[in-house]
C-alpha cells in the first residue's frame, strides 16, 4: 500500500503519528489509550477503531511505503491489535445466530452451510446494481470492493500452513484459481483491477482507503482477524466457503448491472469469471475444505460455523447500509476529497 490513510479519531492518529518513526520503539501508551478513547457503542461502524484495525492488519500483508518494516511485531502494536480484537469478537458472538451442531462429515457440513445462506439477512446489491444502479453508484460499489478484491484471496492463504490433508489440498486448489494459475494478468486481483480502469478509477490497492467507511473495512477486517490466528483456521475456511457459496450468482447479476450501462470486456471480465470458477468453488469449498477440515477436527465444527455466521453478518450488514443509502440519494463514500478519475 503506498500511502498511509487519514486519521479519523484520536486512536489512529497517535497509531499513524507512530507508525512515521523510523525506528520502531516502545509505544505503551497506545493499548491504554483505546480504554480512554469514545467509540461508537457499535464497533463494526467505528470509524476510528476499524481503521486502526485495518491499518494494523496492513503491517502483515504489504505495508505502507513511509511504515518501516519491523513495525510488523512490535508487542506493543500487537497488544493494541489484540484489545480491538477483543471487542470485535465480542460483538460478533453477541450478534449472529445459534452455531449449528452437525455431525462430523462433509455431506452434512455443506448442508448446514446452504442452510445458512439461504436464512442469510440482508439486501442485495448485486440485485441493486444489476437493475437500478447509475454509473457513479457502481463507481461507488467498485471503489468499496477494492478495499479486498485488490488482494483477492491473500487473508485465505494464510490457512494453508495450517491445514492438512482433504482441507489442504480443497485450499490450494482455489487459491490456485484466484491467483491466476500461474497465468500472467489472470489474477483476480490484476482483473478486478482493469475493471477499475473501465471506469476511470484508480487500480492500486488501498487508492481509496480514506473513502471507505467502517462497515465495509469491518467486513475486510474480520478475514484478517481469522486468517492471521491458528485459533481461527476453522472460521476462515467457514469464511472462505460461505464467499465461494455466495459468489456465482451475484457476480452474474454484477455482469449484467455493467452491460445494462453499457460495459463489456474487459470491465466485465472479472465477474464473468467468477460466474464460472466460483461455480466450480462452491462444492469445493463446502464440502471439501469447510467439510474435510470437520471431518480431519471435529472440534473445530464450531469455529467453522462461527467464520461462515460472521461473513453473512457483516456482509449483510454492509449490503443494507449501502442499498438503503443509495435509495436515500445519498453518497455511500466518506465525504473526503472527490474519488480521482
């Protein structure tokens, strides 16, 4: 990521003031200072400490360009991560549903999966922007999305370390996919981003970070917070299949919102593949991955269930804030500078 983002409270201001040192020192005052900070009494809509979190979560993946890289382990940024953590697991278990309890095979985890997805609440914005969305509002639905299809599949990989047999090998062969098999441009990400280009936005991951509110940083956010945590590596093959079993159909409608405005390929070519692949990734993720992992350790069955109930939470969170937003006329992007063309 090029730049660090803009402060949007007084927690990620001293995190971003500290993070400018070249010489990463002692900073104990900062895990303290969140104790002290005022929040919004709903995390997921915290702006200051979702970016906080975010920003943290960066030091992991490719960092800041101005962020010295031994930052990354700092037991006192780690300790500050851990307290945000705390909270945001907090209002997740006290938000979705009952985890189900399933016997401890495959056939019976996919099914518990689909059963999720089809009791999943929230709006679609796939709907919305296959039949009403105008041009700046899939603009706008671009420019949220790229805050995780930038690096598509990069908090999923984390699991594979952690992983064996059946679930490993389900693993590897979607990540295989998302990557781009090997295949020059055909990343998700490099596709992602030349549908940015299609419409004169900005291709570099995290371009817009200062644009994107909390709820749709949250929903990135919850991936790092499983796949960064052996403790989590059955929430983040929950996570992963509930996205591959939630994937094939939106992706279709997304398709059909850009050419009803007039785009074809490339701009499409991103969402035209996931109509196909993640078809295919459905089964493997479910039954595969989230049921072999079960089948291999039937004591993670909860933690698998946990990493799905999240996913659908979040998303549909995001998904009703944006519709109910866009019909309200109202911008969805945090009133900063204008997005560049």
């Amino acid at each position: 990521m090029r730049t660090l983002p803009r402060p949007r409270g007084p927690l990620s201001s001293a995190l971003l003031n500290l993070l400018e040192r070249d010489d990463p020192s002692r900073a104990p005052e900062l895990a303290d200072r969140m104790e002290q900070s005022p929040v919004d009494p709903d995390i997921f809509f915290d702006e200051d400490l979702q970016l906080c979190l975010f920003v943290l979560y960066e030091l992991h993946y490719s960092g800041f360009d101005s962020v010295a890289d031994r930052w990354e382990w700092n037991t006192d940024l780690l300790q500050l991560r851990s307290r945000i953590e705390e909270r945001f697991e907090t209002r997740i278990m006290q938000s979705i549903p009952a985890i189900p309890r399933v016997e401890a095979n495959a056939q019976s985890v996919a099914e518990a999966l689909s059963a999720m997805v089809e009791a999943a609440p929230g709006r679609s914005v796939a709907d919305f922007v296959a039949r009403r969305a105008t041009i700046d509002q899939v603009r706008e639905f671009l420019v949220h999305k790229s805050i995780y299809q930038l690096k598509e599949a990069d908090p999923h990989t984390w699991a594979i370390p952690r992983l064996g047999g059946r679930a490993k090998s389900a693993l590897v062969e979607i990540q295989g996919d998302e990557y781009g098999n090997g295949l020059p441009g055909r990343m998700h990400s490099q596709l992602f981003a030349r549908t940015m280009a299609g419409l004169d936005l900005d291709g570099e991951f995290g371009a817009y970070i200062d644009r994107i509110p909390a709820i749709v940083l949250a929903s990135v956010n919850l991936m790092s917070l499983f796949g960064l945590q052996r403790r989590h590596r059955g929430a983040i093959c929950g996570h992963l299949a509930i996205y591959e079993m939630t994937s094939s159909l939106p992706n279709a409608k997304y398709a059909r919102g850009f050419r009803r405005l007039g785009f074809g390929a490339p701009v499409t070519d991103y969402f035209d593949e996931h109509v196909e692949a993640d078809a295919v990734h459905e089964q493997i993720a479910a039954r595969d991955l989230a049921g072999g992992l079960v089948e291999a350790e039937p004591q993670v069955a909860g933690n698998v269930f946990l990493g799905a109930a999240a996913a659908l939470l979040l998303d549909g969170l995001a998904g009703t804030w944006q519709v109910d937003t866009w019909e309200s006329g109202a911008t969805t992007l945090l009133p900063a500078a204008e997005v560049p063309a």
